[in-house]
C-alpha cells in the first residue's frame, strides 16, 4: 500500500495542523475537518489484513537493527558503556561517530539476531541501566554540542522483577526530560518497533522519523489485545485500532517524515535502506544545525507541550 | 465471663458476596472488615483495623487536603476528543460518556488552586474511578495546566497520582501525553517552581514514567501499587516467584526510588511542612 504524493502531503499536514490544534481553536478544526475529507476520498483506510502485515514487517527477524545502520551510516565509530553506576546494557547501544563529516552522538535500541545474541540483549529491552547509560551519552551530547540521534526499535519496556526494582519508571521519565532540556539538533528515527515507554523514553526529539513500515504505539497489539479486548488473540483488532503504521502516526503529528525502504521492506537491502535513511537524517541534522540551541529547545517544548486532542464541554 | 472481645462482630453486617464476585466498596480488602459510609468517610477512608488504604476519589482527596472552601478548580470544561475513532469491544465515546454519568468528572484528574494549612498551592489529584485513572490528551493537557498556573502563582504543585497508564483508545497520542507532562514539568522547574508528587495506589505505567516520577520530592501511601509493570504480568513474563511486596511503596522506598511512604492521617500535615519549606520563609497567603 504505497502511498501516493499527495496523499503523504495531505497527511503531513493534517499532522501539522494536529499539533497547533489546541492553540487554533474553531477554524484549525474546520480545516482539520476539510483535509480529513480530502484524505477519505483519496486513501482507503488500510484493512486488519494490511495493518497486520505492517506489524510483521517491523518484526521481521532479518529486519536491520541499530548496529547494521551504524556500519552503514557512519565512520569512526567509537561504543562506549555502561551507566557508570551499576552496569552495562546491552540492550542499548550508545557511542559517538561521523556521519557526513560532523561527530554525532548515538543512543538505540539493538536486538539480537541468534539465539545467544538475543537473550543477551534482552530482545532489544533494555533495563533501567540502558536509559541511564543513554542519559549519560545526552549529556555528553549537550556539553560537547554534538547533535543526537537515536535509533528506536524496542517492543516494550521490560516486564522483570530487577527493571521494576531499579527504577524503570523514573528512568524513562527522567530520559524524556533530559531530551527535552538538549541545546542540540535531536534526531530520533523509528527503525522497527516503537514500543511504549520504553520507545517514548529515547524519541523525544525535534524530527522524529519514521521507516516505512515501521510500528509506533502505546503499546503491543498483543497487550492491547489482552486488556481491552481480554483475549490476546484479538492481536490484529487491536492492531487495526491503534494505528501504529507510519501513515497514520504522520497524520496524527507524531512523526514528522516517513522514511522510504527498498521494495518489499528494508530486511531486502541493507545497504538500499541506510542509504534512504541517511537522506533523510542529513536533511533533517541541515535544517535543525542552522537553528540556535536555545530556540531548538524551546520549539521543541512547545512541539510536545501541544499535543494532544481536546474539545470543551 | 469471658473477657475475650467477640471479633467477629466486625464481619457481621458484611454483604455477601454479590454473584459477581466483586467485593463489595466497604469491605477492607486486607483484613475483611466492613464499615459503614460514614465511618469510612471519618476515617480518611483508612481501615482502622489493619491500616489498609481504600481509594479515594478525586473531589474527597481535594476536601482531606485543602483548606475548606479555598480550591478553585480549573480547566474543569475540557473533554476528550476521539482522534482514532477508536472502538474495542465498545467506541470509546461511549466509554466517555459513561464514565462521565458514573463519576461526575469530565476526565480522570481534577486541578486547581487552593491552599493548604495556609499556604497557597496548585493541587492536581487524579481519580482512578474514571477509565482507571488512564491518561488520555485531556489528563495530559489538565496536568500542563496545573504546572502554568503553579508558574504563573509563583507556588508549588501538588500532584496526587492514581492511574493505571496511558489511556490505550487514544493510541499513540496517549504515549505522546508522557513527554508533554514531563515538558510542563520541565517548564515550571525552569521558573523555580516545586512539584510534590504524591503517589496513591496505583501509580503505574504511564504515569509513573512521567510527571509522577519527576516531583522534586516524591512520597507514596503505604501498600500502593507503584510499578511500571504491574506484578501479573511479570510473573507471567519472567515464570519466577516474585518477593511479596513486589512494586509496592514499602519496596520502591527500600530500592531508593521514594523519600517517603506517609500515612493517609498524616499527609496534609506533611505537605503543608513540606509547602513552607519550599516556601522558604516567605509570607503566608
């Protein structure tokens, strides 16, 4: 399901007028409504079978992680460890390198690809240590002026007794607020699965991207499925009824740009998708570099401070 | 004659358990003990016994804290839209609605200004009755409010928490309510101002990785849920036996993650110390 030019036009800016709805008042919603009229008549809403198929891609086991971007992307990469208090994650990945001639710092998510790899990474979930040591990576980011880019891909915030013991709350949320309070360019690109906090805790940035058929939601289908529908094999209802594909994560002004893959997903062609992603990262790190620290922050602020929909009783 | 006091006098005016098996809203759940309304009521709605903590409602958590008649609500005439059109076993506008009739709130949080023990304050308190306490947009932009107006006032925000996370019908924007809190958050401690985030049983999910967890002092009720995952679903994940205090306060305070758990009877008088010290010696009112 392809989309079409313009339908991704139209979309970009429902998103855009999604975002300043709060402040906009009546004549944002009747030109809200006017563009979703348009959409309807231009874009069929995709069926379970499509949003599902989505789901899969994302999943995909030969689906690029972190690690195949950052060989592709990037020269000199230096990883660097731990959260200098308790241990390393290896769940997140973090590290400085170049990338078109400038250093950039790096967070992202990294699954395993053998058996032996996954579980030591933990199915790319990382632990209150993995956001610590990705905090200590903005910081550095901040002092040195390095612009940061985070890879997120990480089907949820880990269900153990020790990530509950040793904070997984506060370390999400005090993530968030770090990426808030940057004076860098920020560039967060969802890679694969964008899973609930623990996505939400590296992707607070000033572009959000987003691959093609990547997923983005508040929380799995399959949890979804279990809570609100109280069958977990309602994962494709569920699935349907989040939106969790990048289209529809545009049009609700989530995401700022949707990152083409190489035909078929980008598990096709490594080199094809990091060459598409490194279009769009150069594009949005020229935009945001000629943009002051501080107004950067404070864009950003109000970006996130405004989204959201409400109406008055 | 006996001496022994005949304590089963405490169950005997218990309703039997209705057909569904939900207990029933007076029965303390720890200890089995039932109380009427009004001793419940007098009681801070703690059980005498066993020291248990029932919920409380939003409105009757404002009246234990505030000084009478000085909250102000604000922002009381926001309502969720429905971005997804959203529809699980029932649409969402339908769960709105009765959500509203059930609990007289527009949302599940209700701010305001108000003092306490004298001392002006902004006062949050969420209200998990409504939809689980979850945060849609509406809690979101209530919560972000809260924070202007205690920047605005120059006066701390007491943030009362009870939530079971991000309200799921309205998909990604209901995650995108996590860094909009902890923006408001951010904003007002760039101003100076103080958030005290008190945690009640549960602080979950969402909102434990949000605003909850950023307050400049944070305390919890004794035997509140606070976890970002709930203890079902780690057993279920992990298959290991879990400790059997396992997210509660009494945990998190011993893991380093609360400075305080306070009982219920003593926490207007903690917040309202706890107010003059972030006040600093400045005039009362």
């Amino acid at each position: 399901m392809a989309p079409s030019e313009a339908e991704l036009r139209l979309r970009e800016r429902l998103g855009r007028l999604r975002r300043m709805s709060l402040l906009g008042g009546a004549r944002v919603s009747r030109e809200l409504q006017r563009l979703e009229g348009q959409l309807e008549r231009l874009a069929e809403e995709p069926t379970e079978n499509q949003i599902w198929a989505q789901v899969e891609l994302a999943r995909d086991e030969d689906r690029p992680y972190t690690l195949d971007y950052v060989e592709r992307l990037f020269e000199d990469f230096v990883e660097l460890h731990g959260d200098r208090s308790r241990a390393d994650d290896p769940a997140m990945v973090v590290g400085l390198a170049r990338f078109d001639g400038r250093t950039i710092a790096l967070v992202g998510n990294q699954k395993g690809r053998d058996v032996k790899e996954r579980t030591r990474r933990n199915f790319g979930m990382a632990h209150p240590e993995g956001y610590r040591k990705a905090m200590r990576v903005m910081e550095l980011a901040g002092r040195h002026r390095f612009p940061l880019l985070s890879f997120v891909d990480i089907p949820g915030a880990y269900p153990g007794i020790a990530a509950e013991q040793h904070g997984q709350g506060g370390a999400i949320a005090h993530s968030q607020a770090r990426m808030l309070r940057l004076e860098v360019p920020t560039v967060a690109c969802i890679i694969g699965e964008g899973g609930s906090g623990g996505a939400i805790a590296t992707a607070v940035a000033d572009r959000v991207l987003m691959q093609e058929h990547a997923i983005y939601s508040v929380i799995s289908p399959e949890g979804g499925a279990a809570i609100l529908w109280r069958d977990g094999e309602e994962k494709r209802k569920a699935a349907t009824a989040f939106k969790p594909d990048a289209l529809h994560c545009l049009e609700l002004g989530v995401i700022d740009r949707i990152v083409p893959e190489p035909e078929g997903g980008a598990q096709n062609d490594y080199d094809q998708a990091a060459r598409l992603l490194a279009e769009s990262i150069g594009e949005a790190l020229e935009e945001l570099q000629a943009v002051p620290g501080s107004e950067l922050r404070r864009r950003r602020r109000e970006r996130y401070r405004n989204v959201g929909v409400v109406a008055t009783a | 004659m006996s001496s022994r006091i005949d304590v089963s006098i405490e169950h005997k005016h218990a309703p039997e358990p209705s057909d569904s098996g939900k207990r029933d809203p007076n029965t303390c759940p720890s200890c089995g003990s039932h109380y009427r309304d009004d001793e419940l009521a007098e009681n801070l709605r703690v059980c005498v016994h066993c020291g248990y903590h029932f919920q409380l409602r939003a409105r009757e958590r404002v009246r234990q804290l505030a000084d009478p008649d000085t909250f102000v609500e604000e922002a009381a005439d926001l309502r969720s839209g429905d971005p997804l059109s959203f529809f699980d076993l029932r649409p969402y506008t339908e769960r709105l609605a009765e959500a509203e009739m059930s609990t007289g709130l527009g949302d599940a949080i209700v701010v305001g200004r108000t003092a306490i023990d004298g001392r002006p304050c902004e006062l949050s308190v969420m209200d998990f009755a409504f939809m689980g306490g979850s945060m849609g947009s509406v809690v979101g932009e209530k919560f972000a409010r809260a924070c202007q107006s205690a920047t605005e006032r120059g006066v701390p925000l007491v943030s009362v928490t009870a939530s079971g996370g991000a309200r799921m019908q309205e998909g990604i924007l209901s995650l995108m309510q996590l860094p909009k809190t902890i923006c408001a958050v951010e904003d007002l401690h760039d101003a100076g101002g103080a958030l005290i985030s008190v945690m009640a049983h549960p602080t979950t999910a969402g909102v434990l990785a949000s605003f909850a967890s950023l307050g400049d002092v944070i305390v919890a009720e004794p035997g509140a849920l606070v976890s970002f995952t709930g203890p079902r679903v780690v057993a279920q994940t992990t298959r290991e036996k879990l400790p059997d205090d396992f997210g509660l306060s009494e945990s998190n305070y011993r893991y380093g993650h609360l400075d305080a758990i306070v009982r219920r009877a003593e926490l207007r008088d903690y917040l309202a110390r706890l107010l003059r010290l972030f006040g600093n010696g400045a005039e009362r009112g």
